[in-house]
C-alpha cells in the first residue's frame, strides 16, 4: 500500500463493538460516525416510528445538560451533529475541526451513554414526525412514491415509511422510547468510525476506557420475510396539476454484491436522471 494512501485499522472491543480508525496526517477536520443496526426491519407493527423519533430525541441533551447547552458546547468547537436513521441503520455523525477531535469525542460519549431523552422533547418530536407525515401527501412525487411502497411491500416493515405511522407514533411514550434506547444502543450493535489526525494508539486506549466497560446485551435479530405486492396498480387522483407515476421490480438482495453492482448500472443508465439513455 502507497505510503501516501492511509489504510484503515479495524479494532474490536472484547464487548462486541467495531472501531474503524483512519488518520489522515495534516487533516484539519475529524469526523464520528456510529452506526447501528435498527429501523422499519427491526420494528413490529405497533412499534412503527420509534427508531426515528429515538434519534430525533437523541440529539436533545444529555443527563447532565439540556439540549440548548450541550449545542452549545458542541458549536463553541466549531462542531455540528446530527443523526438519523432509515428502514435498517440508526446513525448520529459529529464533525469538526480536528484540533478539538478529543474534546468532540468527549462530547460524543456523553449523548451516546447517557443522552437526556426526557418527556418534554419526546413530545415535541412526536409532533414534528406526525407533522412530517402528514405533510408527504403536500408532495405529488413523495404521495406516489408512499403509495408505491405500500402497494408493493405489503405488510413488510419496507412498506411503511421510515419516520412511522401516525397511529404508532402517538402511543408512544417516554418509557418506550428508554427502553428502545437500551435494547440498541448496546456496544454489540455499534460500529463506530472515526476519521481525522490523530495517534492512533492514543485513540485506541481513548475507546478501550470510554467503551470498552459497556455490557453487550442480545440483540434482535430482523426478520427476512418475503413479501407479496398488496396491488399490482393504484391509481389516486388529486386536484393538482403535476401527474407522477411510480413503477417497479424486485432488485438484487443487498448482499448480492455483483447482482447489486449491476443493478445499479442499469438504473443509473435507464432512469438516473433526466439525461439517462
């Protein structure tokens, strides 16, 4: 391997956590990204939404601050963090200038070990999910898109979207939402990576203190149940000038790597954009 091009270092904690290093010499930004297994595929059909108002909870405080000031804190190193999830990976990414990467790391520790995940911004963010819900019929493309996944998942975890159901999501409350938090955010779960310039045995011992002590729990695995398309047409009209139609097929599985590589290809070339083939 050229000199020049740094490799990544994979580390794994005795407790099940996958550390991915990469240091970059003269890098002036750090990024933290952890990754963990949950969404739409790991949730039942009364549990519909509560991986994503989990992590748009996540990201308010911690059991020591309040969300104004641990953003705060986070803004006075020039940082930023956000965190999302979709229908199979929770996320939450933090950036910032490199300079501050160990007081950025500390600060990333604290919200995944003990975020804050109170009833007042559970609420809040209960309405804004519900909100967002009902604001996707606002769209033609993302209304055909909707109905396009119901039709064709059926009752697969697919076929929902990835911020809930409205009926799930207002049934929800602040133990549910805790005891999500402690069913996934388990080190057995998490794959962490971090990229910046930094010693990478310094970094190493950082995680062993910081993560190494947390207890891995058994972890639900998803279910690969097949589906069978609940139409094959729906047709819906609406008092809107656009008109938008969404057609589809079964794919290559994610892990058929050479079959997925080739889809791609053929989607890209097809209906990439307005100036595919």
């Amino acid at each position: 391997m050229n000199k020049f091009q740094p490799t990544v270092e994979k580390v794994h904690l005795k407790n099940g956590l996958i550390l991915l290093l990469l240091s970059f010499p003269d890098s002036l930004l750090c990024s933290i990204h952890l990754s963990l297994a949950m969404g739409n595929l790991f949730e039942n059909e009364k549990e519909r939404g509560l991986s994503a108002l989990l992590q748009e909870v996540m990201v308010k405080g911690t059991q020591t601050k309040d969300a104004i000031t641990f953003n705060r804190e986070v803004e006075s190193l020039g940082a930023s963090i956000e965190s999302s999830s979709n229908s199979f990976i929770g996320r939450i990414a933090i950036e910032g200038p490199n300079e501050h990467i160990f007081a950025i790391l500390t600060l990333f520790f604290e919200l995944i070990k003990s975020p804050a995940l109170k009833k007042e911004e559970i609420e809040k963010e209960k309405g804004y999910l519900i909100d967002q819900l009902a604001a996707l019929d606002d769209d033609p493309l993302n209304a055909a898109l909707y109905r396009f996944k119901k039709a064709f998942y059926g009752t697969h975890p697919y076929g929902s979207p990835t911020l809930g159901e409205t009926d799930c999501l207002k049934t929800f409350t602040e133990k549910k939402v805790n005891d999500w938090y402690r069913r996934w955010y388990v080190p057995n779960n998490m794959v962490i990576a971090v990229v910046g310039n930094y010693n990478l045995s310094r970094m190493k011992d950082v995680f062993y203190h910081q993560m190494g002590e947390l207890i891995p729990q058994k972890v639900k695995p998803y279910q690969e149940d097949s589906f069978y398309p609940l139409s094959l047409r729906i047709v819906e009209q609406k008092d809107i000038q656009d008109s938008w139609m969404v057609y589809g097929y079964r794919a290559p599985s994610l892990f058929d790597v050479q079959g997925r590589v080739a889809f791609d290809l053929l989607s890209n070339s097809l209906g990439g954009s307005m100036y595919s083939r």
